[in-house]
C-alpha cells in the first residue's frame, strides 16, 4: 500500500510483515518520522451507530473503490475555491457567507456555522477539505447522511469514502487504508466510531485537513435530536491544536447556539449565523376538521405527482394513513421505528430512487435526507417545538424551487401534547424547557401575524411582513376582543368542578341537555345557556386558543379534563384582556386548482415543458441504471436551465448551474444528444 507521512507528507510504499497483525510500527525513509499505523480488517466492537433503519441505506451507494480522477488533479494554480466551486460542483457564484467560512477555515481558524437547509453548508467544508493538504473528517450523526452525500462526491469526482456499520470488515480496513495514505479528500464517520480507540489511531497516522461537526445542534441536551456522543467530540478534536474544526446546523435558538459553543470547545470560533428565511417556501397553519380529507385535497389538487413527508405522531397512524392514501391512488409508504429494519431501509430507498413519492412518518424519518426536490411537508400532528417544526418544514424545496409547509391541528392534539410531556420520565427541568417550547410553537400557531415573522423571531432574528408567502400574509385573518367569551368559558370550567373536556363544557355553555348533565345538576349552575351566541365550532375554538396560550391546563387524571391555572384568574378577575383570531375557512376549491395549475406548470411555453419533462425521463432512466438517486445525476434546477437554455455544446452545457466537469464526462454526452435532437425536431 501507499503511505504518505503526516509528518513531511512524502508518499512511500509499505508492506505489512505481519498478516494477523493490527498494528505495524512505520519509518518515513524520508523524514525518519516514526508511528503506529493500524492494520487489521477485524472490525473491533463499536458503540451502536445509528443503523441504516434510522435513516440508512441496504446498502452503500458507492461504486468502486477506484477512484476517478478528481481535485487534485487541478493545477496548484486553480486550487481556489472559485474554481472548486466551478470545476468540480458546476455552480457559477457562491451564496451568502460560504465564501467567508470557507476562507476562515483555509487560513486555519474554527468556525461556528448556522445556515438554514438549502443554502449550501456542506460545500463551506468540503471545499476547504479538497484544497488543504490532508484529509476532511466529517463527523456525520446519521448512515444514510454520510452515504448519501458521499454518493454525491464521488459523482462530482471528489474522493470521498465513509466509514459506518453498512461495511464488511475488509471494507472498512481498506478505507482506514487510502485515508492513511492520504488518498482521500473527505472521510464521514459515524460519532460513536470517532470516538473508539481505533479510529483515534487512525486519526493519528493521517495528516488531517479539518474537522467538520454536521448537525451540531446533537450536542443539546434540550433538544428534540440529543446525541450523548456529540457531547466527547472535543475531547477528540482538542487532541488536534493545528487541525481547524467546522460546527455547523440548520436549527438552533440562541441558548442552543451557546451550548454548542461550549460543549464543542469553540468560544474562539469565527461564528456565521445566516437568515433562517427559506422564501421559497410557503407556510399554512389550519385547524382540522377532516384531517384525511384535508391530506387528500392538499396532495391531490396542490402536488399531484410530487414527493412529498407527511409527519404524523404514532406508527400506528403512519402505517393506517400511508394505506389509505394508496387506497385513493396515492403513491405512499410509512417509515417508523416499528417497521422491520429492512423495510425501513427499502422504503426509504425508494423514497430517495422514485419520484412522486409520499412518505408517511414519524418523527424517525427527516434527518439525513438530503432529496432537494421534497416539494411538500404535511404534519398532520402537532410537532413538539419550533425547532422541529422549522427542520421538518426545511425538508421541503432544498433545491430553491417553490414549496409548501402545512400543519393541520386542534384542540385534541393540545392536549395530547401536554399530557406526553407531563407523563415524561424526564427530570422536571428538562420538562420546564420542553413545556415552555410547547407554549412558544403554540403561539406561533394561533397568531393572525406574519408566519416569517413569528418563525425568525422565534431564532433571535427580526423579519418585516409582510412575506407574501404564508397563510396569514396572502389571506389575513381578522381579530376580534374574546375576554368577555375567555370568562364565560372559564367559569364554566370552574362551576363544573375542572374534570371536564371542551365538548361537555361546550354543551353546557350552549344550553344543550344532556341525560349526564341533569344527573350532574349543571343545567342549574349559572354558566349554563350563557354562550348561546356564539356556534360550538366558536367555542372550540376558544377553548384551543385559550389552551395553546397557557391560561389552561389540562387533568392527566380526567384524560381530557380542563383546568385553571394562575393565567386563567387574572382574565376572570379583569385583569388582563382576550384577543382571539378568527379561524380562517380553508382555502376554496378554486384557489388550490389554480395553485395547483402554477405548481404543475415550471415554464412558460409547451415547448420548454416538453423538453423538460424528456430530460426528467433521461435521468430517470440513468438513476436506474446506476442504482442513485435521480437528484445526484442533476437536480430539477439543472434540468430546468437546460430546458430553457437548450445548450448544444459542452461549453454550453458546463455555463448551466450544476454541472461540473466530472459529470459532464459521465453524463452530458447523453443529455446534450436528447437536447439537439430535440432542437432538430
């Protein structure tokens, strides 16, 4: 095998004496420079990484391990980062702050990276990996994650390469091996298996480019995606002075932000915080009435054809929705932790391979998946926080192109919400910090003001509606003063004892006898009939919004009983002032066709749009044979442009945006011959 010193960085060969041997001791006939280096195919015990099941793949999507001709084959004279990013990624310009972090860390220095999803973060430290000398360790939390952004590389001509529980023992030694010969760019690694002895003395024989830490909002332990091994990854990387370290995520609060700097050692760290703004996505928050039906319309008449993640909260509701939406002729497949991990691993695989695919799922499914052209999130359920809800939601329209984000809840799923984090096991500081999450998203959900707004602000960044891109900006909801109503309903509560559920209390309100109520006597009390003025469907609306801002709590012990809180005292004594939002009827039929018509449409001429959806097909055609996802050949993007453009030469074709020189030996051949045929025609 081929050495190259992490000392003077000479390449040499070496050939092991012994064959059962895990380690040999090596001497650069260079420097002299002496070191262990680590042989042996048997793979020691690991920690449990998180298995392709939770996010992973059958099998590696990497083809074989010689690797084609890649950066280093850029004269020294263009290895800047303009030129990487032209050559190899295909993309004219870099975006807002890559080209700053990515000249912060070739001259040396630690960054702290907060980028939202689809603005390029991974670029930041896979550039400055291919120009450093030595190799980028990229600490990644999931297989699927690394495997597919490996895939990704190597179709660009990096030479990238993986090391998790997806590879025999052979396979694994044999990447220890080209990582320890520098014949390597980037090397992704699993938490638990940076963290074992032996990855540590492969560490030490390799000369390191860098050090990148995805999804570093692991680390928190008041999050929804708590890692206990993000919390030992700076007792590894500080073990490294010289090697620079890149901490980088799409979600996280300034508390968040501050435990990441502290816990992965970074207080001298360049800090980079982006907007959170995805504009390109749309934002709709409404009630459920007929969640099915509402699924139904949002999939069928605004994203017929396109893949899409509806989240909902148990296993049991994602396998019952994902049948019944196949019932109605929709492509659908569940994912959760319940499923046979082979059929995890065979439903997300087509999620990745097909298009037009809706994913049904828990909470399990999102993180790794890096699908750019997820053209809807629907939850179904209400998601736990504002940092859940902006990752799952992020998931959509990665590749710039328009999206849609929509949420469906009611009073039920308040309570539930509730009621789960009260039965936690958690200590009750932990509880507080999730309860008052709860409130904050909840918030966010009954507010009549901008969503952009809310959501930003929520992440310490001001925003000024209006967007023109979520529900309450296109179609503002009105207002009106509910304290007088807030009493009455909180005095039904109280004279019916605080063990009853908004439907009872409701009856109550509105005058309705019930047997059970004249057996209880509170067709007597003074509460009863007082509320005829307003409709049940009001009425439960102010019981939701009372709910979601904190001036009610909810009785384990009565299942779905509401009770009074300190907040609910100060409203009946004056003290405070209601002001609920009118909930919006859904929107009409014939603005979700229109919707629909747009989203259907991308071009506006027939001829674009024919040649597109050729180019589609090619693509289509090529993943299968390949065995990759459609999107690591082109993104829609790419194919967009060259519907439009209709380039004929590979200069043509290599100005289009995502196209790189690699991939343009391995695939423009045949796209340029469907676009000149097509130009004949």
């Amino acid at each position: 095998m081929n050495i190259c010193c992490p000392q003077c960085r000479s390449t040499f060969s070496f050939g092991p004496d012994g064959a059962s041997a895990e380690t040999s001791e090596v001497q650069c006939p260079s420097c002299g420079h002496t070191y262990q280096l680590a042989l042996s195919v048997h793979e020691e015990e690991l920690p449990p990484e998180r298995d392709p099941g939770e996010g992973g793949m059958p099998e590696p999507m990497v083809e074989a391990w010689n690797d084609r001709p890649s950066n280093r084959s850029i004269p020294q004279s263009e290895a800047n980062p303009e030129s990487i990013l032209n050559r190899v990624f295909g993309y004219p310009s870099f975006r807002e702050n890559q080209k700053a972090i990515i000249d912060t860390l070739l001259a040396g220095r630690d960054v702290f990276a907060l980028m939202p999803t689809g603005s390029g973060k991974s670029l930041c430290f896979q550039i400055p990996a291919i120009i450093r000398s030595g190799v980028g360790v990229v600490v990644s939390p999931l297989i699927a994650l690394m495997q597919d952004q490996v895939t990704d590389l190597r179709h660009s001509g990096v030479r990238a390469h993986f090391l998790n529980s997806s590879l025999s023992a052979e396979d694994a030694a044999r990447v220890e091996a080209i990582a320890a010969a520098g014949e390597c760019d980037l090397l992704y690694v699993a938490p638990e298996r940076l963290l074992t002895d032996r990855f540590q003395r492969l560490l030490a024989n390799m000369d390191l480019a860098l050090f990148a830490i995805d999804e570093a909002h692991c680390v928190s332990q008041w999050g929804h995606d708590f890692r206990p091994e993000y919390l030992q990854i700076a007792d590894v990387t500080r073990r490294f002075p010289a090697v620079p370290r890149m901490a980088l995520t799409a979600t996280a609060d300034p508390a968040t932000r501050r435990e990441i700097v502290a816990k992965l050692h970074l207080a001298d760290a360049a800090r980079f915080v982006a907007s959170f703004d995805r504009p390109n996505i749309f934002y709709r928050v409404q009630i459920k009435q007929n969640d099915k039906r509402q699924l139904l319309t949002v999939l069928r008449e605004r994203h017929e054809g396109h893949a899409g993640i509806v989240y909902v909260r148990t296993r049991k509701r994602a396998d019952a929705t994902a049948r019944w939406l196949e019932e109605k002729g929709i492509s659908a497949l569940p994912y959760h932790a319940g499923l046979d991990a082979d059929i995890r691993r065979r439903n997300q695989r087509r999620f990745l391979m097909e298009e037009g695919l809706v994913m049904v799922a828990t909470v399990a499914f999102g993180m790794g998946i890096d699908k750019p052209d997820i053209r809807v999130v629907i939850h179904l359920d209400l998601p736990s926080s504002m940092e859940a809800y902006y990752q799952e939601t992020g998931r959509a329209g990665r590749d710039g192109q328009p999206a849609e984000a929509w949420l469906f809840y009611s009073m039920s799923d308040v309570v539930a919400m509730r009621n789960l984090q009260n039965l936690s096991n958690a200590n009750e500081a932990f509880k507080s910090v999730q309860r008052r999450k709860l409130s904050a998203f909840l918030g966010f959900c009954e507010s009549p003001e901008c969503r952009r707004k809310g959501l930003m602000g929520y992440f310490g960044e001001s925003y000024a509606p209006p967007c023109n891109c979520c529900d309450n900006c296109a179609e503002p909801v009105d207002t009106w003063d509910g304290t007088v109503a807030a009493q009455k309903a909180l005095s039904c509560i109280y004279r019916t004892g605080q063990r009853f559920g908004a439907v009872y209390l409701i009856d109550v309100l509105t005058g309705k006898t019930t047997a059970r109520m004249e057996r209880l006597g509170h067709h007597r009390i003074k509460t009863f009939g007082v509320g005829q003025e307003l409709e049940p469907k009001q009425w439960h609306s102010v019981f939701r919004q009372l709910l979601a801002a904190g001036c009610l709590d909810t009785d384990l012990a009565a299942r779905s009983g509401l009770r009074l809180n300190e907040n609910s005292w100060g409203i009946l004594k004056n003290e405070a002032t209601v002001v609920f939002r009118k909930d919006p009827e859904p929107v009409s039929a014939a603005a979700r066709q229109k919707t629909a018509r747009a989203a259907a449409v991308p071009f506006s001429d027939a001829v674009s749009q024919a040649l597109w959806e050729k180019l589609r097909q090619l693509r289509l055609d090529l993943s299968r044979e390949l065995s990759i996802p459609p999107y690591v050949i082109f993104h829609d993007k790419t194919l967009k442009e060259m519907a439009v453009r209709r380039p004929i030469t590979t200069d043509d074709l290599l100005d289009i945006s995502g196209v790189g020189q690699s991939k343009l030996e391995r695939f423009g051949a045949q796209f340029l011959e469907v676009i000149k045929q097509w130009v004949n025609q």
